[in-house]
C-alpha cells in the first residue's frame, strides 16, 4: 500500500515545466502573500453556530473549511513534486499545528494533527475529529506520533538533517507506507494551517518544510479592530490577515487568485458557503 493516494500530471505547461528545472529546492521557489478578511459574517456565524449546536466551533475550523474548498475548486493545487513530477493528490488534507505545554511553560513545543478529506467533512464532523486528536496529541496517546518522537530522541544533532532528508525521500519521491517504522501516513497533508493569531501576531510567514513535500502554508493572524471603509466612509471593523506562503514550482498567481476568490466568498457569506444550521430562524436572527 503506498504511503499516498496519486496521478501523475502528464500535460504541463511551459511555465510549469520551467519553474520544475529552475528550482531544485523548496528553499528557492518561495511566494508570500497576504490577504485581509472582514470578519463580522464569519463572527456572527460562528456565535449563531455554537449557540444552535454546543460545538466549540473556531475561527480555525472555518479556515480549514474554506482552503479544503479552494482546493477542492483548483484541483491542480492539490499536488506534491516527486522526481521533478507534479503528481496530483487524490484526497484533500489538512494539517493543523497544535501548542503542546505538557511538559512545562518553559519546555513549549510545537506539533499537529492531520485531517483527511476535510472538503467532504461537516464542521461538526471536523470539530469532533480535531478536537478527539488533538486530545490524544496532548495527552500524549497518539501511537503514531509517539513512535516519531521516541525515535527522534536518539538521533545525534549531526545525523539530524540527513535523518530528515531520506524521511522525505522513502515517503514521497518513493511514495512508501511507513506506518510499521513509526512513521505516520500522509503526516504533514495538503496544506498546513498555524494561528500565529493566538500568540498575537497579525502578519508573518511560515517557511515551507522540505521533507514534508507541503506547498502551501497559512498562517492565521489575529482578529483586531482596524478603518474599513463601507459605502465611501471610513468606518471601524473587525479584520484578520491569513498569510501564505506557497512553492511556486506548484503554485502560481492563477491559484493564488482562485483561493482568494474562495476565501472572500465563505468568509463574507458565511451563512450560504459554510453548513446551514439546524434552525433556520436563528439563522435569519443573526445579522
């Protein structure tokens, strides 16, 4: 069983066939961009959300949803490099960074969790899944995550970065199930998603990760007041800045544009483009 569900990309355009000979490490290819969202709609859905279903719905869950969608419309998006080969996902995934303290204030560390096919999903479905692994990523019960750590522990510093070289290597250039070696299948996904808004920034850009073969990071801001202008006047509003980082071998400004299409249409019409809720009048209550 491979470790990835693909198929290979045979047309290619000349930009893209160029852009796969110019680069050859995810180092070079790097684009940064950022978008600000009006944030009322999405704000006022999700508070309509939680009061009609009791789920912790969160503004990270929405943007989960939203870029599954984008991915969902530009297929071509949805692809790793293997071989100087784009090959095209079968499933969307998204991977979402989780702030681990168990172990003390001073000893903070970072890891995630992996959400397939999170397009097909309902935010609840997705609330229940990421808030169960997420439990077990904290509490330390994830096997697989386990077995990476452990076995992280006692590789010396000088073997670190060839480690993680041959990692991306048997995983996706071979494209090989791991899972037996501790390993976890499809680990890093489609996309990874991060909220540098919860340690209070709102603009910064998250360097892609070689051995992880992801080609598009978001990096969620914080919500915050800020002059918006409605009908010709400058008024006071709520935004938030999604910054992305994304590997231009890949990706180029024809997706970029499509995602921000997608994103502006579920963040501003929340109540159409996310799931309905169970009570139609609560929902026309909500402005």
């Amino acid at each position: 069983m491979p470790n990835l569900e693909l198929t290979e990309k045979k047309e290619l355009s000349s930009f893209r066939r160029a852009a796969l000979g110019t680069w050859s490490t995810v180092g070079d290819p790097s684009v940064y961009g950022t978008i600000e969202l009006r944030m009322e709609p999405a704000l006022a859905y999700l508070e309509a959300y939680r009061t009609a279903t009791g789920k912790r719905l969160t503004v990270t869950h929405l943007v989960a949803k939203a870029v599954a969608a984008a991915l969902a419309r530009m297929p071509d998006a949805n692809a790793i490099l293997r071989r100087h080969r784009i090959y095209l996902r079968k499933r969307i995934a998204v991977f979402m960074q989780v702030l681990m303290s168990d172990e003390g204030e001073q000893k903070i560390d970072l890891s995630g969790v992996t959400i397939q096919d999170v397009n097909e999903k309902t935010l609840g479905q997705l609330i229940d899944e990421v808030e169960e692994r997420v439990r077990k990523v904290r509490a330390r019960q994830d096997p697989e995550l386990e077995k990476a750590r452990s076995a992280l522990r006692f590789i010396p510093y000088a073997l670190l970065h060839p480690f993680f070289r041959l990692m991306g290597f048997l995983l996706y250039t071979l494209n090989l199930d791991l899972r037996w070696a501790g390993l976890p299948k499809d680990g890093f996904g489609s996309v990874m998603i991060t909220n540098i808004g919860s340690l209070g920034l709102d603009q910064a850009y998250v360097p892609l990760v070689p051995y992880s073969r992801v080609p598009l990071l978001v990096a969620m801001g914080a919500i915050h007041d800020a002059p918006v202008v409605e009908e010709g006047a400058v008024t006071a509003g709520k935004v938030m800045k999604l910054n992305a980082t994304f590997d231009h071998r890949l990706l180029d400004g024809m997706h970029a544009a499509i995602m921000v299409r997608t994103l502006r249409e579920f963040f501003e019409r929340p109540f159409e483009r996310f799931d309905p809720l169970p009570s139609a009048e609560l929902a026309r209550s909500v402005p």
